[in-house]
C-alpha cells in the first residue's frame, strides 16, 4: 500500500494495487474509489484531504486486530 499526498490540488490517493485503474466510483462527494473491475479496489482517492482530516495522520500507519 502507498500513500500520496498532493499539496497543491488537497488531494490524498492511497494505491491498494499495482493494478491500473479501469474506472471510477464516487460514493460520496470527493470520495472515489479506483477498480480495475467490478468487484477489485485499486485505490481511494480523498479530494479536499485537509478539510477531511489532519494530513498529518496520512504518515502514521496503525493495524488494527
């Protein structure tokens, strides 16, 4: 998984693939969601990310059980 961070369009896109994205799904506004199919998520895309959250957060990976 990779995370990026785009200052100056406020964009975050974190790439759960290496697959290339074949379409995309926004299920809400400046939430979309990248698949190479129907059914396979490649990546999230999260427009205007520092209204949304403290981009600071883009840097800290937790796993949870």
């Amino acid at each position: 998984m990779k995370v990026r961070y785009d200052e100056e369009v406020d964009a975050a896109y974190i790439q759960l693939s290496s697959k290339r994205p074949k379409g995309a799904i926004e299920i809400k506004q400046g939430i979309v969601l990248h698949v190479a199919n129907k059914r396979e998520l490649v990546g999230i895309e999260i427009l205007d990310a520092s209204e949304r959250f403290p981009i600071r957060n883009l840097h800290t990976l937790q796993f949870l059980s």
